[in-house]
C-alpha cells in the first residue's frame, strides 16, 4: 500500500488496496471440511479471504504445515495465497497440541515475509493462538491486529471442565489478546457479551460482524431428488445433523429426542447424521459415531439412524435438501455455519438456545429453539415439525428470505475491509496527531 492508509471523506471511508496476513495455525480453506479440527473456521477464512482478494486486497493465509507434501505456497483465488509454515512435524496433529509450536510458527512468518519482501498492513488472528502470534507480531513489528477467536477458552471450561484438553496457559492469553488487539471481531451478541463480561474487552474495540453461508452452494433442491440420489427412503420424515461428531455437539441428545418420538408417535422417523473423519462412517476414526450407534442400539433404534461420514461443501445441499428439518443441539456455539447452511437449503431448523443460534435462528419464524440436553422439548418440537408439512414449507421459506437478507459472505468482506479502514485510519489519526 502506498501513500494514506486510510482516509474518511465526508464520512465516507475510502480503502486502498491492502496487505493482510490471515493468521489460522490449524484451520487451512485446503483443508477436508467435517472431521475433528476441521470446521466453520475453516470455511470462514476460505470465504473471507476470498472476498477481500475479489475486492482487490492481497491476503496471505499462513496456516502450519500438516503434511509434508504441501508446497510451501498455493494459490487459492485472486490476490489470495495459502502460505503453508514448518512449525513441528509436517504431519496432522489434534490442535489442542500446537501451542508449544507458536514460536516456530511466528519465527516461520517473519522469515517468510522477509524472504517474500512482503510488508502486511495488518493482520487477522483467528482462534486464541494465532491470536498470541499476532500481537506478537504487533509488538515487534507495528504490525496492527484484527482478532477473531472462533470460540473462546472460558466458554469451553465453563461447558467442557474436566474434558477441556486445551493447554493451561490459554485463558491468559486469550486475556493479552483481548487487552493488545487492535479491534476484536464477534460473531453474534452473545460472543460480544462474553468478550465484554468475560475478559473485560474495551466495548469500542468490538465489532460484531456475524458469519454467513455461500448460496451458490447451499440453495433448496427438490425432496424427492436429493432422497433418490442418496439412496434414502422417499416416504419417512427424515430428520438432518451436519457437523463435526464431537460429544459437545450433543448428537446423543438428537438420538434420544428420536427415540422419544418413536415411543410417542407413528412416525417412522429417520436420522440422518453427516460428519466425521473419513467418508465411511468409521466408529475407530471418529468414535462419537461408536458412541451414537450404541446409544441407538440401546434405545431401539438402531436402524432409524444413518450415519454417512463427512462429506464436502459441494454435496451437502442433497443432504440438507433430504431432510425435512434440520437439527443441531449443541452444548454451547460460539456461532454455528450449519443451521445458517439449512435456511439457505429451504430446510426449518430446530436449535439449542445458546450462542449464536439464538442470533441465527429465528424463534417460530425459522425453526424452533430449544433447552441443550432436554430431549423432550427437542422431541416435542420435531414433532411439530414433521405433523404439520405447512409449516415446515412456511418455515423453511422464511429461513430462506432470512438467509438472502442477513447472512451473506458479500456483507460480512464489506464489514471486515470497513473494520481494517476504521482501525487504519484511527491509527493514522493518533500518528499524525502525536507528529503535529
Ligand atoms: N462440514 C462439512 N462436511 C461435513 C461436516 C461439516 O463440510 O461432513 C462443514 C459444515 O458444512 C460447516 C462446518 O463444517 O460449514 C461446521 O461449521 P459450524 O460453524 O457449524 O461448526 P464448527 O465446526 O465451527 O464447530
């Protein structure tokens, strides 16, 4: 970027073309959508950097290498390029074990970017240990930050406890990130509340930009095609979870709400679950779907319950479009692609009442929320749901309109570049200021 970084003419706020580093130590747009550590960050850094390159800035998304056949450089989109570190072994590990390799990680980038001469105007942290890298790299450097966690360590403690294998050091840092970063990026209310509430974030350094769904891929497709290409019933209510298997997505709890209704109604409903580490539903590879299958067998019904695998963006709107509601009762979310994937599919989402999906679901309009680890409301609702076809039809039609007027990646790159412009040109503000 040359000359004035940013500049507010009569209110208007004009960009130059900038240089942003995208900080994402585990979650790469190359990677395998579905599996254990790889999920809506994923998809967020894919799109948002994809859109900032169509508007004509320059993003370099440096992600560690997980595999040693990677290049060190991969052209994504225009103006946009993967930027693979060696940061420890150039093999997959589970997230919860890169922390000890963050320095290599943020010694990779400086000698990368001197060796590329490229001079980054700011850059984006996604998740807490990016996050450490950029603020780092502000200290050193002057570089200034945007910070997006993703997911913060409180929450996961509060929910998880025992079970939370993030390292010990996490909350602090979440802490220095949130007291050093330039401006802080929340997903929904509710992450802005939780950074306000619970690491004392500067309420003017918040931005609130929610996440969205790319409709070229996610679009409504006809039932009864979707039903005969994936080879599923055309006649039974089918209900649909896409999504990462892991116990805090709570799919047990999907299971027993159809148990319930299998007691309570004639309704031959059928579970169709989609995610996990390979595309055959494997219980070694991803042992969440051991545990579903169990508990289905356990409650008697084991063969209203399909599990398929993970599968990739492009197939996923056959899934969506298969079922007739959507479902999704996590724990806790810090924000949640699936349900806003769902909506743009046609499709009426029954949630939990947490995170971002009390943003993203319209209560009675949308879907219905519900309480997280209560079957029988879940149960009650789904219900509802698959007994009446109208409001499915209206619902689904609503979640729709909802999507084309709310959740667009086109609105989220055009909030993130006013971000980086306001945070620039604050900073230009204060420099000439304290020059003159
Ligand atoms: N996903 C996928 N294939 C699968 C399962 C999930 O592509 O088999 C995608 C899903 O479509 C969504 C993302 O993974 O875009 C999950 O994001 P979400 O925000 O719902 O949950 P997170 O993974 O971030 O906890």
């Amino acid at each position: 970027m040359v000359g004035r970084i940013a500049t507010i003419d009569n209110g208007r706020l004009t960009l130059p073309p900038l240089r942003v580093a995208f900080l994402s130590e585990h979650a790469s747009p190359l990677a395998l959508r579905g599996g254990t550590d790889a999920g809506g960050q994923n998809v967020y850094v894919d799109e948002v950097a994809r859109g900032l390159g169509g508007r004509g800035h320059r993003v370099d998304i440096f992600t560690r290498r997980d595999g040693a056949e990677l290049p060190e450089i991969v052209a994504l989109a225009p103006g946009v390029r993967v930027v693979h570190l060696a940061a420890g072994p150039p093999s997959p590990l589970p997230k919860d074990e890169l922390w000890p390799l963050m320095p290599a990680f943020s010694d990779a980038f400086r000698a990368f970017a001197r060796r590329d001469g490229a001079r980054y105007d700011l850059s984006h942290g996604n998740f807490w240990m990016s996050g450490w890298v950029a603020t780092e790299l502000r200290r050193d450097l002057g570089i200034p930050v945007a910070q997006i966690f993703h997911a913060t360590g409180k929450t996961k403690r509060r929910h998880q406890g025992q079970a939370d294998t993030s390292p010990d050091g996490r909350i602090g840092i979440e802490e220095a990130i949130v007291r050093d970063a330039d401006r802080l990026i929340a997903q929904c209310p509710a992450e802005r509340d939780e950074l306000i509430g619970d690491y004392a974030a500067d309420p003017a350094r918040v931005a609130t930009i929610p996440s969205a769904v790319n409709t070229r891929l996610f679009h409504p497709t006809d039932r009864a095609e979707a039903r005969r290409r994936l080879g599923l019933d055309p006649h039974a209510p089918i209900v649909v979870y896409v999504g990462r298997m892991l116990p805090r997505k709570d799919v047990r709890n999907v299971v027993r709400a159809v148990a319930l209704l299998a007691k309570q109604t004639d309704l031959p409903v059928q579970l169709l679950l989609v995610g996990g580490e390979t595309t055959e539903p494997d219980p070694v590879a991803t042992p969440e779907i051991g545990e579903v299958r169990r508990l289905a067998a356990e409650l008697g019904i084991a063969d209203q319950v399909i599990c398929t695998g993970r599968r990739q963006p492009g197939e996923l709107h056959w899934y969506y479009g298969a079922g007739d509601v959507a479902v999704t009762t996590p724990w806790y979310e810090p924000f949640g692609l699936t349900p806003l994937e769902a909506m743009a599919c046609g499709r009426p989402v029954v949630g939990s009442a947490v995170g971002g999906l009390t943003y993203t679901i319209a209560d009675g309009v949308t879907g219905f929320l519900v309480p997280p680890r209560d079957p029988a409301a879940l149960a009650a609702r789904l219900h509802l749901l698959l007994a009446d076809p109208a409001l499915r039809e209206r619902m689904g039609g609503a979640a729709r309109d909802r999507i084309a007027r709310e959740f667009t990646w086109d609105t989220v790159v055009e909030r993130t570049a006013a971000l980086y412009g306001e945070l620039l040109a604050g900073r230009e503000r204060r420099a000439s200021a304290s020059a003159g």
